[in-house]
C-alpha cells in the first residue's frame, strides 16, 4: 500500500508523511488554504467523517465510484471539488450533504473574490 493514505490517524507513504508534516507546521491544508479557509475545512471535514467511518481512500473511492485521484485531491484540499463529487463523497461517508456543500459554496465565493483581486492587481500593475 506504498503512497497510499488510510485514515483514522494512520499514514502510511512518503507523500502522506509530507502532507501531515506540512500541516503540522503551517496549518495548511494544500492549495485550498488553512483550515480556516472554507475549503480547508471541506477537506478537513471530510478526512474526519473517513477517520470515523475507518475508510481507506480506495474503500471510499470503491463505495463513491469517483477516481482515485478525485477523491484524494478532496481529501487533501488539492483541488476544489464539484458539487456533484462532494455528495457522491457524502453519500458514500453516509454523511448529509449539505453542510459540506455550504463549505464549498463558501470557499468558492472566496476564491472568486481572490482570483478578482488578483486580476484588479495585475491590470493596475501592468
């Protein structure tokens, strides 16, 4: 199982070791931001209801029917999710959608309001 994450406080995998060092020193979680970003907590959120249901991503992408890399990347904050991902990994963490698709509506309104600012900057400083 070399790379892969299990959860419910066990990594195993040279990537995982990264990840958990990383947060532990910065708080982030991946390029969704820190925890307490919205989507920092849709990814934390999500890592704990597989810790409590003692899910492995392979049984979570098995029970979701997304990709592997979907479901890590959602796990991990390395990309934002769709809609539709987060309620296939609700349903299959046998958890209610809607909290989780709030925290994603939330960081997606914030990250709108970022990539904006980041565009008024540029054009401003060409």
């Amino acid at each position: 199982m070399r790379g892969h994450t299990v959860f419910g406080g066990v990594f195993a995998g040279v990537r995982a070791n990264e990840v958990e060092r990383e947060r532990s020193r910065s708080g982030s979680v991946g390029v969704a931001g820190s925890v307490e970003n919205p989507l920092g907590r849709l990814a934390e959120r999500l890592r704990r209801l597989c810790a409590e249901r003692g899910l492995s991503v392979d049984a979570l992408r098995a029970r979701s029917g997304l990709g592997r890399t979907t479901v890590s990347q959602a796990l991990n904050g390395r990309a934002v999710p769709s809609p539709s991902t987060v309620v296939a990994l609700a349903k299959a963490l046998r958890a209610d959608p809607e909290p989780l698709l709030d925290l994603l509506a939330q960081g997606s309104t914030a990250a709108d309001t970022s990539k904006a600012s980041a565009a008024r900057t540029s054009a401003v400083c060409s």
